[in-house]
C-alpha cells in the first residue's frame, strides 16, 4: 500500500496564528530571528507576545550543523543576551539525542536477512558456509 496522494494536497493557513519574520544577524555566528504575531489583515497582534529563534552552524567533523533554539527573551536586546545559553542548551540536546541514538543501535537485534544471510532451503547459509561445514540445518 503506498502513502502517496494521486488527488490535490489540502493545505489550509492558521489565521489565527499568523507571524511576521525579522531577522537580525551580527554577520559571523549568530541569527536571531523575530517572529511578530500579526492578524489576517497584517496589522500587529497585541494579544500575543512575540517568539524569538537563534541560529548557528557549528563545525563538526562531518562539516557544519546547523542549530536551532527557541530564545526566551521578550526583547531584541533580552534575546541577544541570551542567544549563547539557548544555542548551548540545543547543542547538548543534540549530543544526549546522539549518544542515545549510538546506544539503541549498540543493542539493537539485527535478523539473519539485515546481516546478509541467505536463509535458502532447509538449511542457513551465510559467509563461510561452504562445502564440508559451515550451514546450521533448522528442522
């Protein structure tokens, strides 16, 4: 069964909650992005505060990640402040979702088939089970 669509995709906009985007950058590491909550009709929306995002690329060994945090700051001053903390905390998540990616597949169960294991016939077969030895015989 398969999950693609053959008809038009149905895609509705949240009037309701609806952002304008700034963005601010010092040129070198960080982006801080303002998210403005406005109305349908583009004018501010004074009953919702506005949203800060922080942006950066950090080096790996595999070459430059981006990173991403949500800054708790109700100002533009307040988020440039607190841009490090919020970057710092994302790239330890990262690091904790990494390790405990690292530990699920350390243990996790791998079948004769995700092995490359032939599992023809009456008997299992795989790498060095030639002629004269090698095949377990499953009854």
């Amino acid at each position: 069964m398969s999950n693609e669509t053959n008809g038009p995709v149905q895609v509705t906009v949240d009037k309701a909650n609806l952002y304008r985007e700034e963005s601010y950058t010092d040129l070198r590491a960080a982006s801080i992005r303002k998210l403005v909550p406005i109305l349908a009709d583009g004018s501010p929306d004074p009953d919702r505060t506005p949203l800060f995002m922080g942006e950066t690329q950090i080096l790996t060994p595999a070459g430059l990640l981006p990173v991403q945090a949500r800054i708790d700051a109700s100002t533009l001053d307040e988020a440039c402040d607190r841009f490090p903390a919020a970057i710092n905390e994302a790239v330890q998540r990262l690091i904790q979702e990494v390790r405990e990616a690292q530990m699920r597949e350390a243990t996790r169960i791998v079948s004769p088939a995700e092995a490359g294991l032939n599992l023809g016939g009456a008997g299992l077969t795989g790498p060095g089970a030639g002629p004269g030895g090698g095949k377990i015989r499953l009854p």
